[in-house]
C-alpha cells in the first residue's frame, strides 16, 4: 500500500524529530523509528485507527506524546498529521 505525506505532515516530522534529537542525542532517531513502526502498523491495519472527524482516523505513538492522523483512499495511506497531542487539536482541518 502506498504511503504519501502532505507537505505540512512532513514539516511537522522533520521539525519534532530534529527537537527531540537536540534535547537528547538519538532521541530524534528513535522518534523517526516509532513514527516508522506506527506508520507500518496502518498499512498492515488502515481501519484500526480511531475515527477522529470521518474519513480522518489517528493512531497514536507509544513512546511520544504524538499521533499520526490519516485517511485511507483507494491508492493508499495519505498522512495529514504528524499531530504533536498538547498542541490545537484541530489545526490540521482542512488537509488533503
């Protein structure tokens, strides 16, 4: 299943991974391998996720106070959000 960023989606990884990696060396890299796992995780399951505001579903980071918010569409995955949780929970409205 193909995965596809929205350009903002890809701003926000990029800058929270750089965040993490300038608190603690290889935090950053550890963040970027939790996004990875849960990112395989919706292509294995792309329903699982809960549905936030339909057709948009999240799933949620262990390690990271963090979620992946996604759409599923018939030629793969779009993530929408890399969606830090303490942030406004409904800036990334109008993404596609």
């Amino acid at each position: 299943m193909e995965v596809s960023f929205h350009r903002f989606a890809e701003m926000e990884l990029n800058e929270a991974a750089a965040y993490y990696q300038a608190e603690r060396p290889g935090l950053g890299t550890s963040f970027l391998k939790e996004v990875d796992r849960c990112i395989d995780s919706i292509v294995r399951f792309p329903k699982s996720g809960q549905i936030i505001l339909d057709p948009v579903r999240r799933r949620l980071l262990r390690r990271f106070p963090y979620g992946i918010l996604y759409t599923v569409k018939p030629e793969g995955v779009r993530i929408l959000a890399v969606m830090n949780l303490k942030r406004r929970p409904f800036y990334w409205v109008g993404r596609s």
